[in-house]
C-alpha cells in the first residue's frame, strides 16, 4: 500500500513543470506514536528525495489541522494536499470505499 501511494503521488508530482520548492500539508488524524504516521514520515521522505527536493511534505499528526470532517473539506478545498482519513469519510465521495468497515471483512492483520 505504501508503493502504490508513493508511486501514485511521484508521478503526479515530478509531471508536474518545473517550479520552486514547494511545501505540501499532509493532514492526519492518528497519533505520532503509531504505524500510520511511521508510514506517513517515509512517505513524505519518498515524495522528497524522487523529486529531487523541488517539493517538501509536512506531516500533521493527531488531528493537528482538525477532524475528519474538517480533513476532507480541506483536501476539496485545497487546504491540505494530502491526507489520510478513514474509508468512512471517503466513503461519502465514493460508496465502494465503505467496504474495509464492513464487520469480518479482512481474515487478519495481514490479510
């Protein structure tokens, strides 16, 4: 999962024309000691180092830029760039996405 967001984010960001160093918000609602924002960190090097450092990506943990709701309306917006938000957010632009909450859906933490 972390290739395919990083490949998806590098495409579009060294498509992109050549422009000063940018900074892009990365907005999270999960706290800085889990997994997701480990994932978030080395996403944000990746984006970095395969552009050459033309964009630097700020990682806001903990709901620091806000809630869920206020997370989506910002990437719509244009407030934020990136972010992770839970399927059930998502699920309100694109139905299929509610799937990952359905109860027994996933065997285990692996599958």
């Amino acid at each position: 999962m972390k290739t395919l967001a990083t490949l998806a984010a590098a495409i579009a960001l060294v498509a992109a024309p050549d422009i000063p160093q940018q900074t892009l918000k990365f907005a999270r609602v999960n706290e800085a000691s889990t997994l997701f924002h480990e994932a978030a960190e080395w996403i944000a090097e990746q984006i970095e180092e395969r552009t050459d450092d033309k964009y630097k990506v700020d990682v806001f943990p903990s709901s620091q830029l806000g809630n869920e709701e206020t997370i989506t309306e910002g990437l719509q917006i244009g407030s934020f760039q990136m972010a992770y938000t839970g399927p059930t957010f998502l699920s309100q632009f694109h139905q299929p996405m509610a799937i990952s909450e359905a109860p027994f859906i996933w065997n285990c933490y692996e599958h």
